[in-house]
C-alpha cells in the first residue's frame, strides 16, 4: 500500500516539531560553527600568531617560487594566474598557525593531529610549486618518479597532466588547505 499525500504531511509536521527543538543537530551545528569563528578570532587577534601568519605565508611564498623555479636555472616561467599562488601560500600560511596554535593549546592534553595538519601545509606549497612550472621540473619529476620505479610513459604521461590542469590542481590543493584549517578549527574550539 502507498503511503498517502496525509501520512506524507503528518510525518513532516512531526519532523518539524523535532527541528524546532534541536532534536536534528541544527543548534548543535551552530553552535560548533559559532565556536569555530570564535578561535578563529582567538588565534588571529594575537600578534604573534599574526606574525606567524606573516613568515609563514613568506616563506611558503619562496618555497612555491624555489619549487617552481628548480630546473629553470631559477628563472620563474609561472603558467598560472599569479593569485592563485597567492591564495595557496595564504592558505598554507592561515593552515600552519592554526596548527601551531593548537600544538601549543594541547601541548598539557597530548592531543594528535596538529603536527600532521602543519606538515600537510608545507607539503601542499611545495607539490604547487612544481604544478605551477610550464613542464620546466619535468627532468627534476621524471628523477622522482623513476626513483619510485615508474616507467618513462607513465611518467611522461603524468608530467602531461600536471601541465595541463595546474590551475585546477592549484585550487584543489587551496581547498585541501582550507578543510584542514576547518578541521584544525574545530580541534581547537573543543580543546
């Protein structure tokens, strides 16, 4: 028997009723979201965690260029819009100082995964680096990758495709940065 257009209505009605009382996680949600900004705010009113911002999105800024420039003879040949690099090293930068803020806030509750969210951000700069070149690190990609046992076919092949998608590549290693800045978010906001 198919279940009516009344009993569709009534199970929404009482759906409601549960919503309207938190019993979905809608307060809850807001509640963590709202706590998330507020470390957020907490992390970076403080001058230094705001100078940690500042060297490390410098830093991560040479280490994109250096990655970028390896087997140009440290000429920088950059195929993609010159924000994006700025939003991968900001991102990397806002990622890492979460993280160093909440290494320092656990350092008492022994509390994992901040180290791994900092490492991540170094490695997310680095990797963009070598995205980023017209196919110029293809010798210095082509040593690592036959270092790891592939072929030449594959590894040209792979080469090929860095090249032609850096810029999407770019934006989802952006966007890895900013999941675990999110998640380094909440880890802070429960400690």
């Amino acid at each position: 028997m198919m279940p009516t257009g009344k009993l569709y209505l009534d199970v929404n009605v009482e759906n409601r009723g549960k919503r309207a009382e938190g019993g979905d996680g809608v307060a809850k949600r807001r509640q963590r979201r709202h706590a998330r900004v507020n470390a957020f705010v907490r992390i970076f009113t403080s001058p230094a965690y705001i100078a940690i911002a500042v060297v490390s999105f410098i830093a991560y800024y040479f280490l994109f260029k250096f990655f970028a420039s390896l087997e140009s003879n440290l000429f920088v040949f950059i195929t993609v819009p010159s924000f994006l690099i700025y939003l991968l090293a900001a991102s990397a930068a806002i990622l890492l100082t979460i993280s160093v803020f909440a290494s320092v806030a656990a350092y008492h509750k022994l509390k994992a995964g901040a180290a791994t969210c900092a490492v991540t951000s170094g490695i997310t700069s680095a990797f963009g680096g070598l995205v980023a070149g017209c196919g110029c690190n293809a010798s210095f990609i082509f040593a690592l990758l036959s270092t790891l046992g592939v072929g030449f076919l594959p590894a040209s092949a792979f080469v090929a495709f860095l090249t032609r998608y850096n810029v999407e590549i770019l934006l989802v290693l952006t966007l890895i940065n900013l999941l675990l800045a999110y998640y380094q978010l909440g880890v802070v906001a429960k400690g």
